[in-house]
C-alpha cells in the first residue's frame, strides 16, 4: 500500500526504551515509502566510537575529550543486499550488530546527554527530514528536532512488557543476560532520558500517545496509519 496523500509529512515518533519505536517507525515508513531514519542508532554509534576509543571510564563518565573527537565521527544509513531497511555504518564500517549491545546500551544515555553530540546529530537529522516523506524515531524528535511535525506520537508500555521485549530481543541475538539486568538497564535509562538537562524525554503537548503494552506490531501498523490518513 502506497502513501494515501498527495503532500508529504514529517512523522516524529518519541517514547521509553524497549516501547518498539523503531518497528512501527519502520513498518509504516514501508507503507507510505518514507524515508525510515533510528536516530537512536545515530546515538549508539558515537556510544560505540566512545567505547572504541577509551572515552568512557569505570564509572560511565564520558571524557571531555570525545569533543575534540567529533569531526571524526561519521555515520551513514545504508542499505545492503537485500536488506528491507538501512543498516548503521560508523566511519565505513558496518555496526549494525554491535550497536545493539547490552553494554552499548548501558551508556548509550550518558553519551546522548553530552551536548556537543546533541547538537551535531540533530543538525543531521534536520537536515534529512528538509524534503519532509520521512520517519524519525527517538527521545526528542516531535519536541527538539521537528517540533513543527504534522504527526508526533509517543510511545509508552508498561515497564514489565518493555523488559521481556528487550529479554527476549537479546536472547534471538545471542546475548548473554539476564532478566534482571534488562529491567535495571531500562530503568537507568528511563531515568536517566527523563532527567538530562538537554533535551529530556518528554511527550510533546500536541503528540497522540500509543499504550502498545497489549497490541501486536501489526495492531501498532494501523493504529498508526490511521492518525496518517488524518492528513489527507
């Protein structure tokens, strides 16, 4: 099924972790032939280049010298093969594994909170969303990014439903870890999103909310398509 409207819209999806953003963000970029972009692969990947690099101590500060380090930092969504959707390149190199990490995960909010990289990736992202027909997915699209958005929507599911989606999301990939440890990663970083000074997780006041703690991404898919056809 093609894009219902004639004229083009920005659709900004925000929400907790684990809430299956970047499944619904994808499925209906699918639908519509939208431009599909996981700004939170765009966090991740500089969170990997900090790991990479030594830029995160024992106790998950990250160094002030990952400033200076910016410039080289170069991320790019490419499609390979056959591939349904783009996967994350960190200076030409495929990361789309490595970046989905537990330990990835876990410092991911720290690095998100530094400024400087918040600056730099929501230039990116901006830029990317100019010619509108495009998804984007995270903690601050429909309130930082594109606060202009025709369609914002925020993402919630209860906290037990969050962590067996992550449990078992880890488990198909062959993680080692466990249950508990999910649950307290997702709560670190409910926390941690909620209350960083820069640009904290919040629901934008004109987004819909989408409670999926009891839909099928299916469910999700039109749920979503139809706030879509609102804008025809």
């Amino acid at each position: 099924m093609t894009n219902p409207m004639n004229k083009k819209i920005i659709i900004a999806i925000d929400g907790y972790s684990s809430t299956g953003k970047s499944t619904v963000a994808k499925a209906i970029a699918r639908r519509l032939n939208y431009i599909y972009v996981d700004t939170g692969a765009m966090y991740r990947a500089v969170t990997l280049f900090c790991v990479q690099n030594g830029l995160i101590d024992s106790s998950g500060k990250v160094s002030e010298r990952l400033k200076s380090l910016l410039q080289d930092i170069k991320i790019e969504f490419r499609k390979s093969g056959d591939a349904e959707t783009a996967e994350t390149y960190l200076n030409n190199v495929n990361v789309e594994k490595e970046i989905r990490s537990i330990e990835i995960a876990n410092h991911v909010s720290a690095v998100s909170a530094v400024p400087e990289v918040r600056e730099l990736l929501v230039r990116q992202q901006q830029l990317m969303g100019q010619a509108k027909g495009i998804v984007m997915d995270g903690r601050d699209i429909g309130t930082v990014v594109f606060p202009d958005a025709e369609l914002k929507v925020f993402m919630t599911a209860s906290p037990e439903i969050r962590t067996l989606r992550r449990f078992s999301e880890l488990k198909a990939k062959g993680e080692t870890v466990s249950i508990d440890e999910v649950r307290k990663n997702i709560e670190g970083r409910d926390f941690k999103d909620t209350h960083r000074e820069i640009s904290p997780l919040r629901q934008a006041d004109d987004a819909v909310v989408l409670d999926n703690s009891n839909m099928t991404p299916e469910e999700q898919l039109e749920w979503l398509y139809e706030k879509v056809k609102e804008f025809e």
